[in-house]
C-alpha cells in the first residue's frame, strides 16, 4: 500500500524535517535574506519570461493561421526551417536541448498530421522536412512577429548589440543550469 503524500511516515528528508507551508508560502524559494535570495530573483524571472515566451509563440502560430500547437510544436517547426532543411528527430532534440524524444516525436507526428512536415525513411533513420504550407506558416508568423513585437522592441530603444550580449548571457545560463541539473541528478 502507498503511503499517503505529505505523512509522518515519509521517507523524503525535508518534509520529514519541516513543516510544509500551505498555499501562501509554497514557493520554490530560500529563506528571504540569504545568500540564494538574488537567485531567487533570477528564478523568478526566468519563470515569468520563459511562460510569456511560451504564450506569445503559441499565439502567434494561432494569428498566422496554425491552430492547437503547443510550444514545442512551433519551436520543432521553426528548427525545420533553420540552415539545413532536412533534419533527424535526433537532431531536434539536440538543438532544441529536449532530452525526451517521445515530446518531438509527438510533435513531429502533429505535425505531419497537419501536412507542414514531410517525413521520409533514410534505412533505419526518419528525415523530417519543412513543406512549402509549413513555411508559408512561418512566413506569416514572421509578419506577425514584425508586428507585434519587432516594433515594440525598436521603440524601447535597445540596439542590436543590448540583444546579442543578452542572447550570449542567456546561453550562458542555459548552461549553468544544464549542468546544475545534472550535478543535482546525481546526488
């Protein structure tokens, strides 16, 4: 029989060992005043941009006429269309970072659902393309993101070098936390 979540009888350390906070204070954060709390801070932002990111892409695709995709759909389709067309669902993962390759792998087969992915059999390798309705797709949501974004941003007043220093930085941290994921995986 499985024990119940949050009882005395658990086995995980922190809750055997704290008191756990109800709604109000059931963040994923340190003690306020502690060395962690600028991090905290760096958590939290990353949180509130990588979930608006994810809103504006999936309503973006909607505007430029491609209906019920999900974030990792668009970003699958996007890839496609980079610098060499024809790509393995290997290749996907790597350069989008998703370890899981049933995630692609459902999104490779919406999407050839929708006919703006061609999937062809290479031997034992599957090479998934762009078709001409996926790129027109795309082509629309680059209008689309000209729009309602590009525009904004110019008028914020940041010059290409603020975006290119800040897009290093954020690889940076894409890194860092990688590599503290896996540290923390193995402990």
């Amino acid at each position: 029989m499985q024990k119940p979540r949050g009882s005395a009888q658990s086995t995980d350390p922190v809750r055997k060992n704290c008191k756990l906070q109800g709604a109000a204070g059931s963040r994923l954060t340190t003690i306020p005043g502690t060395k962690s709390a600028a991090l905290d801070e760096l958590d939290i932002g990353i949180v509130g941009v990588m979930q608006a990111f994810q809103r504006w892409i999936v309503s973006a695709m909607a505007d430029a006429g491609i209906k019920d995709l999900v974030v990792t759909d668009a970003l699958v389709l996007d890839q496609l269309n980079g610098r060499a067309h024809a790509k393995s669902l290997a290749d996907i993962c790597f350069i989008l970072n998703i370890e899981d390759a049933r995630v692609v792998g459902y999104s490779l087969r919406k999407l050839v659902a929708l006919d703006v992915v061609s999937a062809e059999k290479r031997g034992k390798e599957v090479i998934f393309s762009i078709t001409p309705l996926g790129q027109a797709y795309l082509l629309r949501y680059q209008e689309v993101r000209e729009h309602r974004l590009l525009d904004t941003l110019v008028a914020l007043g940041p010059n290409k070098s603020v975006y290119t220093a800040l897009s290093q930085y954020l690889r940076k941290l894409s890194g860092l936390y990688d590599q503290a994921a896996r540290a923390a995986s193995s402990l």
